[in-house]
C-alpha cells in the first residue's frame, strides 16, 4: 500500500521550477520545469527534440510528438528529467507558451 501511495504522489506533486543553469543530476527522474527561448527543432519520425536556451545556458527538451512551435519562441516546459548518452533533457509533460521573440 505504501508504494502504491508514493506512485501517486510522485505523479501529482507538482514540478521544481528551476533555471536551465541549475539543473543537474541531483534532480534525474524527478518533475522538474523551466523556461527558455526555442534554439532548435529537430523532427524525427515519432518524436521531437527542442533545444531552448536561457543565459548561455541549454537544455533539450523530448516531446512524443511534433508541434507547431517554431524557433525563437519562449516557453515553459514541465516534465522529468533523463539522461541520455551522458547529457540531461526533459521529456515533456506539459509546454506553455510564454511569449514570441
């Protein structure tokens, strides 16, 4: 029962807001969420990666599936926090839009 408890908290605490230069692995696997302006898409068959930055600072970011944001838009992005081939990325849970650049 106690397990069962922790994986419904565990889905419904809310994220961590952080700035892109605090994230680190002391918050893999964890809900995490921050913002930044959109640097690069790339677009692949099943999924798409976002690149954004903010103060020098980048993160990818993995969505499930494409979207019609576009390159220089600022958003705010909730999700967990992975590691693949030694970098870190968020696997988006929920994006909002903040603003066009």
């Amino acid at each position: 029962i106690g397990i069962i408890i922790l994986l419904i908290l565990a889905n419904t605490l809310p994220a961590t807001n952080l700035e892109i230069e605090n994230i680190n692995l002391n918050n893999l696997n964890k809900k995490i969420s921050t913002s930044g302006t959109i640097i690069k898409i790339n677009n692949y068959p099943n999924f798409q990666i976002l690149t954004i930055t903010k103060d020098s600072f980048s993160i990818d970011i993995i969505l499930d599936q494409k979207t019609n944001l576009r390159k220089d838009q600022i958003i705010n992005v909730a999700g967990k926090l992975e590691k693949y081939k030694n970098s870190l990325q968020i696997r988006a849970e929920v994006i909002r839009l903040e603003s066009e650049h």
